[in-house]
C-alpha cells in the first residue's frame, strides 16, 4: 500500500480554493480534506469540525506548544493551524490529503514533508473583489484588506507546482482533479503497484 499524498490548494480569499476543495473530496471518496483549527467566530452555516475546528485562542496555542500544528498562521487577527497527527495518520493508511491553505501555511509545510502544490489566481482584482463582496460576511474595510493581501500573496505563485487562473469555475475543478490523477499515476508514487505488477509479468509463460 502507497504513503498517501499530500495536497494543497492556496488561493487569495475568494480565489475559490474552498469550492475546489469541496468539489474534490465530493468526487473522489480516497482523497479528505484536512480540517484547520481557527480561533475566529463561524461564517454563515459553517458548522464546527466541518469547516472548520471552531476554538478558543487559549486552546489554539495549547496546540501550538504541544506541537500539534504542521503549519500555522494569523489572518486578519485570527489564528488557523493544520493538525500534524491528521495529516500523518491519514497519510499513513494510504488516503491522500487536500488542505486548503495561505501561502505561509504551504511554505511552513514544504519544509517538513513533501506535498503537490497548487496555486489559484484569480482572473483580475476586480472579479476577487466582486466574489468577496457576494459573499456578504466582510465590511467594506475587510474586502480592502484582502485585496491588499491578495496582492501580497499572488507574488508567491512561483514557489507552487501548479498555478491556475481560476477565470471558469467549472474548468478550474476539472484541471485539479486532473492534475490529481497525473500525481498518483506518476511512476515515484506508484513504484511498489508497478513493481508487484511487474514481477507477476515476468512470472507468466508463453
């Protein structure tokens, strides 16, 4: 049985990386996505230990000290981590992984183990600023900010495997779940089934 493989998608807020991500785990049963602690308050439905670990800044840096986080940031005054132990385990068995996560989160992962990264862009300021404002959970002020951000993270986009311009929607989930495929296919992960293969091959008579 193959180590599963870690994922990630990053994108500015409102780049789309959740939708991605929910569409992809919809899709594939083998591949789950990683649950982020937050210390901020739930957004619209979001519900806890569905989108997201809803907890308490003194709980959040209990984890950090107890190193339970693989990667940590703060956004907008609010911390997010990703658990270390989830993501080993679930890898251990076998089952990829997909976290959706900023550019700090997926530098601070890169130093600790290997991954596959994805970077979506969006298709112009003006189109991520029309996508947080529908969304209806920020001020004024706080779209601002994001977009201020959003350019401070775009400049970031070289240090990813893949980078995509999240223009279709539609299009962007179909070329990640794509680019899935071509990952798992990829002989480096897929040696021991080849080699398995392989030998049963040799094993055969003509």
């Amino acid at each position: 049985m193959r180590k599963g493989i870690l994922f990630i998608i990053s994108s500015p807020s409102g780049g789309g990386k959740t939708t991605v991500a929910d569409f992809l785990v919809g899709q594939d049963l083998s591949i789950k996505r990683s649950i982020s602690f937050t210390t901020r308050q739930p957004r619209g439905e979001e519900k806890d230990g569905i989108d997201y670990y809803f907890v308490s800044k003194d709980e959040f840096n209990r984890l950090l000290q107890e190193g339970e986080m693989l990667e940590h940031a703060t956004v907008l005054q609010n911390q997010y981590g990703t658990s270390h132990r989830y993501i080993e385990e679930t890898l251990a068995l076998g089952i990829d992984v997909l976290c959706c996560i900023d550019w700090q989160g997926a530098e601070q992962i890169r130093k600790k183990t290997n991954c596959i990264s994805i970077f979506l862009l969006p298709p112009s300021l003006q189109k991520l600023k029309t996508r947080l404002t529908s969304r209806g959970t920020d001020t004024a002020d706080v779209i601002e900010y994001r977009l201020k951000v959003a350019l401070e993270e775009i400049q970031h986009f070289s240090k990813y495997d893949y980078v995509l311009v999240n223009d279709d929607l539609t299009e962007t989930k179909q070329k990640v779940l794509s680019i899935i495929t071509a990952e798992r296919e990829k002989l480096v992960q897929n040696h021991r089934v080849v080699e398995c293969f392989v030998a049963s091959l040799l094993e055969q008579t003509i």
